[in-house]
C-alpha cells in the first residue's frame, strides 16, 4: 500500500480534516507504517544520542535583535504542531516548554546536492503533526515580518503514533478542542500539549508553593518531612484509608494531617517547621475535594493566633503580587482582594448575623433543635460542633466573599485547640475564608496534656456515638505533651484550593496534573471491584 501524501495536514487547516470526519484507526496505521518506512531509510525515529539545545522560542522572542543580527547558531527541539508545505519551501510550527515559534525550511538547504530523499520521501510523507524534531539554524524575519528560524539541519527526536485534538481557530483565535474533563482529566499530557493555558496553570502551582517556602524560610522556619504511613490517623476529623503491612501484620492508615508528627517536633526543640504533604482522606470527590491532596501545614513556637493572622494575610498578599502583580485576583465572576489586613469575625457573631441565632452557650439537644427550625439538615451522629458548622456552613459561608478570618470556635469544634484566654467555652482558633470556602485553618495550639486527654476522650465518645470521623486517642502524642510543648501556633492551608483560587481555575482537577478518576470498565469488567452481596 503506497504511503499517502500528507503534506498539507494542518491543525488549523478546515473541519474536513477534523477528527472526528476521520478514521483515528487508520492514521494510527498510517503512522506505524511511516515508522517502518523510517526505519527502512535507516533513520532511527528515537535516536538515544544527546541533542544540544540551546535556545527556546521565548529566549529567540525576547533576545532577537534584527540589527544585530543575533542568534546566528541556534539549537531549538520541539513538537509539530502545523505545516504548511509549499514545493521546495516550508514553513512549520514549533511548539517547546516556552510556547510555539515558526521554522522555515528549505529543501535544498536541508537536503544539499542532488539527493532529495530527506525532503521529498521524509519530510513531506513520513514526518506528521505531533513528531519531535530538533532544528539548526538562525533566526530571521520573513518578508511578511514574523520572527521565525531559518532551519540548515533537521532531526527526527522523536515520532508520534498518535494524531493530536485539533485546535481549532475562530476569528484569528485558537480557542480549546481538548476540553472535555473526561479526557483532559485522564490523558493531561495530551492536555498539556494542545492547551498552553493548562501548562500555565501549573507552572503558577509551582511559583505559588515557591514563594511560600522563601516566606517561611525567611522567617526562620525548617522544612521537613513526616510519615505518610502512620500507625494512628491524627491530627484531623476525617475518615483514613486502611492498608496493612505484612513484614508487622498490623493496619496502617494513610495519612490524613500532618498536625501531631509536626508538634512533636517543637517539643522536640525547633522554634518552627512546615511541611508540604500529601494528604490522604476516605470520603467523598466533588469539584473542590479530592481523596488525595497537598497541604501545607507551618507551626512556630511562641506565637498565637493573631500572630498567625497577621503572618497568613501578608503571605497571600506576597503571593497574589508575585503571580499577578497586584494584590486583586479574579475567582469567577468575583474580584477579590488578598492585601492586607483582613476582617476579623468570630463564627457565633457571623451565626448571630447571617442565621439570625444565638448558639452561644446551647446544648447539642438546643442545637437539633434549632438545626430543624432553620431547615439544616442533620443527622443523629452529629454532635455539638458539627450542629454549630451545619448552621455556619449553610446561612453564613456563602457571604464571606472577600477574604475573612473566623475566629473563637466552640471547644466541641476544636479538639486540638488551647482554650480562648478570656472565654473557656470557646478556643483561640480561625479559619480563613473566601468565596464563600475556607482556605487556611489555625490554632492557638492546645499544649495542656490533660485537657488534650479529655478532649481525645469526648472525640472517643463521639466515635462511639457513630461519628467515623471523629479523632482516634493518641497516647504518644499526649506523652510528648506531657513532657512539655512551648506555646504555639500552627496554620494548614490546602495547595489545590490556594491554586484555584489564584489562577481562576473552577476545579480541583484543573489543577492537579492527575486527578483520581473511576476507572474505565472494558467489556466483561462492569463487575470489577464491586462487593458481593
């Protein structure tokens, strides 16, 4: 079967080369055979050896100078992304980490003397959309004024089996033709190829968790690192995943917070410590959870909450000039500004003012009560604390827009919190909310070793009682406790959700490389992974 000429395959070329009007298995093939073919010429289409780069298509954009005539022996490798071949010229598009640049090549410059094999059989036929080359050459511009690279040597990097989406163009704009989630969310490198504005999101990822870290080490803290295996999940109200570990035949959870392995360590002497972990939680997915994620937690010894609020607000506004250069984000169709000071609102005012309720001082039965009178629904499990979140979460999240610390929780909410100095019923605790969703979480740390007995000994009731989420007793906790833990503040903020808020993204899995998706079923698997009755 002869090779079929696709010289004029184009990404952005007309809907009658789209995808979807063509057979996906025979360009498959199509491309296996020029594979062969490749092979057949003696050209290894993924050669081993090293190619010198040394320029990208930003540094060619940002360094070339015309008059001076710079970058006169570049080295450039990058993915086709469009060609357009006419006779013995050609111009393609090349698309590296930096963004995308034109390449110009002419066939008796790459292919000298008489010998047009290179050009003619390789290039025109054997060469598709997607394939890796590198490039020699030196940069110009055309005579229709486009910075481009005037290529003197072509090589094959790396060759495509598979046909990329086609981005399509409107009006002059290339607008997405990958954006349905089930196939971003599953094939992201396909994602990250078509979509320059993905690559960009995580690369903000990136900066944001860099900027933390030079904030924290410049205030004196240490980084480090604590188990993912723990023989107890503390540290949270969560559900955990379960594994076992053969070599000790004992259960081992998955962890679901940091918080206790970081305060032994400033029992342990450190005046502060932060760590970047992966988290792990049994429960439910949506557009702002997932069951694995990235939380940054800090704790720093002689310091309180309204310590910790101060340093919280001057870190994200830092951030927010760092990503954007101004301290005003747009997260959806809100404008929200991240500089400095935030309001301040203790959570039974903020109940007080939106649900027009005062909780202060109810018992859990006063709580059902008013639950059922407010329309919230509850369940028989729920003790104080979660009646008193309920109320929160459903009359008063959706009006902190603008970025707000919810201060002086309830002790029935805050296991792990020191008493309020001036208010034993409540706790030096806040939460840090905007768009109506709660960013950070803080503490006065609780470093009284009976209290924190009593209320591991309530969470144990509450577990009792049917709460599977409820906090396990950690007795070596409790004993690094007993030995002495200086006062101490100690702050979570969630990564995903700190990245969505500051690059606009509408979900948690646009802003993880990998998101957890059920798995496909083939035929014949529709019962995997199901219980038996």
């Amino acid at each position: 079967m002869p090779l079929p000429d696709r010289s004029r395959e184009n990404i952005r070329i007309s809907t009658e080369d789209s995808m979807e009007n063509m057979d996906l298995n025979e360009q498959e093939r199509n491309r296996r055979e020029a594979l062969a073919k490749l092979r057949e010429l003696g050209i290894e289409p993924y050669p081993a050896a090293l190619y010198p780069v040394n320029a990208t298509a930003r540094k060619i954009k940002e360094e070339y100078d015309p008059e001076k005539g710079n970058l006169q022996d570049i080295v450039i490798a990058g993915r086709i992304m469009s060609r357009r071949i006419m006779g013995a010229a050609s111009f393609i598009e090349l698309q590296d980490e930096t963004g995308r640049i034109q390449v110009y090549i002419k066939r008796d410059e790459i292919c000298p003397g008489e010998d047009k094999t290179m050009y003619n059989t390789v290039f025109k036929k054997l060469l598709d959309i997607g394939d890796i080359i590198g490039i020699k050459g030196f940069a110009f511009i055309t005579q229709t004024g486009q910075l481009s690279v005037h290529a003197k040597e072509l090589t094959l990097l790396s060759k495509s089996l598979r046909v990329l989406p086609i981005v399509k163009e409107k009006d002059g704009e290339v607008y997405d033709a990958f954006s349905d989630p089930e196939l971003k969310y599953r094939q992201r490198y396909v994602d990250l190829i078509v979509n320059p504005s993905v690559r960009e999101t995580f690369i903000k990822r990136s900066q944001i968790i860099a900027t933390m870290r030079e904030y924290f080490n410049e205030a004196g803290c240490l980084e480090v690192e604590t188990p993912i295996l723990q023989s107890i999940p503390g540290g949270a109200t969560a559900r955990p995943f379960i594994t076992h570990h053969n070599a000790l035949d004992i259960p081992l959870y998955l962890r679901i917070a940091n918080e206790l392995y970081l305060k032994r360590l400033i029992v342990g002497g450190y005046s502060g410590v932060y760590e970047f972990a992966k988290d792990f939680r049994n429960e439910g997915m949506d557009k702002t959870h997932n069951p694995e994620f990235t939380c940054m937690e800090i704790y720093v010894a002689y310091k309180d909450y309204i310590w910790m609020m101060d340093f919280t607000e001057k870190m994200l506004e830092k951030i927010a000039l760092k990503l954007h250069g101004t301290t005003v984000v747009t997260i959806g169709d809100k404008q929200v500004d991240f500089k400095a000071p935030y309001r301040r609102m203790p959570i039974l005012e903020c109940i007080k003012e939106y649900a027009g309720v005062d909780v202060a001082g109810m018992d859990e039965e006063q709580l059902r009560e008013t639950c059922n009178k407010l329309n919230v629904p509850v369940t028989k499990e729920m003790g104080e604390g979660k009646l008193i979140d309920a109320i929160f979460g459903e009359y008063c999240e959706k009006h902190l827009v603008q970025p707000v610390f919810i201060t002086d929780y309830p002790v029935s909410m805050s296991p792990l919190t020191k008493r309020h100095r001036s208010n034993p019923a409540l706790t030096e605790r806040f939460e840090l909310f905007v768009c109506g969703k709660e960013l950070a979480n803080a503490y006065s740390e609780l470093n009284d070793p009976i209290d924190q007995m009593e209320r591991f000994q309530d969470q144990l009731k509450q577990r009792e009682h049917g709460d599977d989420e409820a906090m396990y007793i950690d007795m070596d906790f409790v004993r690094a406790l007993e030995y002495g833990m200086p006062p101490t503040s100690g702050m979570g903020m969630g990564i995903d959700r700190l990245t969505m808020f500051m690059t606009n993204s509408p979900t948690i899995q646009d802003v993880l490389f990998f998101p957890q998706m059920r798995p496909k079923k083939t035929p014949g698997q529709e019962n995997v992974g199901k219980k038996e009755e």
